[in-house]
C-alpha cells in the first residue's frame, strides 16, 4: 500500500502529500475503524509540537473537512465526526478582541502548539499568523474584515443617542401641542370684556400676552406637523428596516442608509429653524407686553361716549347708549372721569347737545348713574342724583373702576412652560442634525472600507 492510501477518503493532488504523509506516519485506522497512534512514529517532529504543520487543504477542497486538529497535530476523522465537523465551524474565536467569524481558518493555516507565554483567549497555546492578526502593521485589511462581522459600539451609541433625543422630542412636541390648545382656549381678560360691553375697540390690546394668544396657531401647528411627519418616518424606516430591506440584504441596506440619513438632516434642520424664529417670537412678544396706557384708554373713552351717548333710557333703542348704561350699573361707576357737579363728561353729548333729558335741563346725569339703583327701578332714582347732582348720590369714575380690572387671562408660567418646551425641541432638532450628518460621515467610511476590501480580494484571487 503507498504512502498516500494510509490516509481515509484523501482525494487530493500531490502537492498535499508531505503534510498528510506526515500525519500519516502518527495515526492510523485500525480494521475496526477506531483511530489508533502508532507506537512508534515516523515523525517524531509532529509528535512533539516543535513547528508547525505546512501544506494542508485550502478550505474549497473537498478533503479539507475530512481532518482535525488534535492537540496539535493534523488527525483524520470518521464518519460521525465528519458530520458534526461543519456544525463546529461556526463558533467565536476570542484570541483578541472576541471578534465573530462563520468559519475557522484553514487547517494549513492553523500553526500547531508551540512555546506561546504571551497567547490569551480560546487557544492560549497558539499564535495566529499574520493573515489572522488584528496588528494593522501584520493585517492591514483586518478592520475591513470586521465591518459585517461585528457592530461597532459607537454605531451603537449613536443609535442610543439619536433615539434618546427622538423621544423627548416627541414629548415636547405632545406637551407643546397640549399648552397651545390650552392657552388659546383661556377666556378674555376683565378688561377686555368691560370695553366690549360698550363696543370700544380699543388698541393696543388692554390684555396682556394677547399677542401670544393669538399666534399660538403656529406653533399649535408645527407642532401637529411635527408629530405626524416624525411618526411616518420612523414608520418607514422600521418597515424598511425590518421587512423589505432586511430580505434585500447588507447591501441593499447600504444603499439606503445614505439617503435616510439626507432626509433626517434635512426634516430636522428645518424644524430647528421653525422652532427658533417661533421662540424668538414668544420672546419678542414677551417683552412688548406693557402695562395698559390709561390715560389713552380714558381718552378712548370719553371720545366714544361724546359721540355716541343719546339716551339714559334703556329701552331707547340705541344699541350703544344702552351698552352704556348697562355699563353704568354692572360696573357700578358714571361717566368716563370723576363727576364733580352740573359740569361733567356728558355736556357734549348727543344726549345734551341734541336731544335728550338733559338737553331738556331735567337731568344732568343718566339715572343709571345713581347709586343703588338696578335695570329695573333706574326709572325711580332721586332728582337730587341725576338732576341736582348732590356729592354721595352718584357713582365713581368709570375709568377708575376700570384700573380695578385684571388684565391677566394668561400666566406668566403659562408663557415660560411653553418657552422651555420650544427651546427643548429647538436644541433636540439641533441635535438630531448633529447626529444625522456624523452617522453619515461613518456611514461613507463603512462603505470606503467594503470598497477597499472588495479590491483587495479581487486582487488576491
């Protein structure tokens, strides 16, 4: 029998035969099957692990699963271990960093054991050739290796960041929604209610941080926008992610990778641009909220009531002279200005000047202008109220009633809650532009280094 049949199923050509030849003249297989170790081996050099074994299968050829190694040394297998021979191949190999490979190297590419002090990880006993080093000094396609094999943990911490700022955007976003909806439902100032009662339109509004309430649609909006456009890219994206492009494979995956990253920079740059000329406006209007000018107010006053007072009567039919004498007695006042006798506010009104109970001389005062009296018994008020004009009879000055009127429909915190939550979506969006424009520059790195590694294997083949 020749050297070469001493080795089971070995269909390989001739240049692997001193390698097996030696693994040949250690093991052997009995009649029985069993593998047995020759008593006295022909190659003393395999026996004792003092270098390595050269010139074994390469892992395309058919013979290159029917071996082992066994404490060293290259050994032929059965059938059964033939078997589970390709389940073993996929395992971690942890000789430095713990790096996942779907296969073993080549056997003729393993060294045998040796005198290793300085080995760690699985096999502390070997040392890995140059082609297997993480050195980039020894292996300089190795980090091109490790792309597919491996995730990153700064790819990682990236996704936590991203995800992080994704989610309290979207809270922000829901409170932002919810404050606006609040704020603009808040009723009309005391004030403002009061000049409407006698259709004044009086400007600047006497309400403060009316402004705000009347431009919280914007954000209102954007902030809806925000939460819809968020929601259908994150809903795309999983459903790329996770069905299409996850059949499609690493390389399609790739492929859009880049343009998501485009979309995510642009809808988030965009919205930072919204949220900071909207929080530029809060603050603008902020401080543009003054106290109300009331000496313009009574002069606003006393002009409307000069030019459109006719009648004390409140079944007169005038719709603006009796908006004001019920606004003589709901807010308990007379006149715009403090009355001090038969010469007052009223001289130069229609009601005087044209006609009227006072261009009769029986009054010098509406009735309503009385104290105590009501819509229904104003008709009876003493002569020495509204005719004499007697000191105590009458009521205060409506100007000064209104001093007394709150001017606050909307809280200051109100304001500042829904200043904190602009500038959270703001700095957020900053952020995820941020984010988006660094996992984009990783990205084309990644596909720089799966460049380089395809031509360096077009090249080695």
């Amino acid at each position: 029998m020749s050297r070469e049949q001493k080795i089971p199923n070995y269909d390989g050509p001739q240049r692997f035969l001193p390698g097996l030849n030696h693994a040949s003249d250690t093991y052997f297989q009995s009649q029985d099957g069993k593998e047995k170790k020759r008593k006295n081996p022909r190659n003393p050099k395999i026996q004792n692990n003092d270098g390595p074994l050269s010139s074994f299968p390469e892992s395309n050829h058919p013979s290159y699963n029917n071996f082992q190694i066994k404490e060293g040394r290259l050994a032929p297998l059965d059938n059964k271990e033939r078997q589970s021979e390709k389940s073993k191949r996929r395992e971690y190999d942890s000789t430095e960093n713990g790096e996942f490979r779907n296969k073993l190297p080549p056997l003729g590419k393993v060294p045998v054991a040796s005198n290793n002090p300085g080995g760690s990880g699985k096999y502390p006993h070997m040392t890995l050739p140059d082609e297997y080093s993480n050195d980039p000094r020894k292996n300089p396609g190795k980090q091109t290796q490790q792309v597919h094999s491996k995730k990153p943990k700064s790819k990682t911490i990236r996704t936590g960041i991203f995800l992080t700022f994704e989610i309290l955007a979207m809270i922000a976003a829901f409170v932002l929604v919810f404050f606006c909806d609040e704020i603009s439902k808040v009723n009309s100032c005391e004030l403002e209610r009061a000049l409407d009662s006698i259709h004044l339109d009086y400007t600047p509004h006497p309400c403060q941080y009316h402004e705000i309430k009347e431009k919280l649609k914007i954000p209102f909006g954007f902030g809806v926008g925000y939460l819809v456009i968020k929601g259908v890219i994150f809903a795309s994206f999983a459903g790329f992610k996770y069905g299409w492009l996850e059949k499609g494979g690493q390389e399609k995956k790739d492929r859009w990778k880049s343009p998501f990253h485009i979309i995510i920079a642009g809808v988030s740059f965009s919205f930072f641009l919204t949220f900071l000329l909207i929080s530029i406006l809060v603050v603008h209007e902020n401080k543009e909220q003054t106290n109300v000018n009331f000496d313009a107010l009574g002069s606003s006053m006393l002009s409307w009531l000069q030019n459109r007072f006719t009648s004390d009567d409140l079944n007169s039919g005038d719709t603006i002279s009796t908006a004001w004498n019920d606004f003589f007695i709901q807010y308990d006042c007379c006149a715009v200005y403090q009355v001090t006798g038969t010469t007052n506010d009223f001289d130069r009104t229609p009601w005087c000047t044209t006609s009227g109970s006072c261009q009769a001389t029986s009054s010098q005062i509406p009735k309503t202008c009385c104290k105590s009296v009501t819509k229904d018994n104003y008709q009876n008020a003493s002569s020495g109220c509204h005719a004499s004009v007697n000191p105590g009879t009458y009521k205060q000055s409506c100007l000064s009633r209104m001093k007394t009127l709150s001017i606050v429909n909307i809280n200051e915190s109100q304001v500042n809650v829904l200043f904190y939550f602009l500038l959270i979506l703001m700095l957020s969006q900053f952020w995820q532009f941020c984010l988006a424009l660094w996992d984009r520059y990783h990205h084309k790195k990644h596909i720089i280094r799966l460049g380089i590694k395809s031509n360096n294997h077009e090249e080695h083949d």
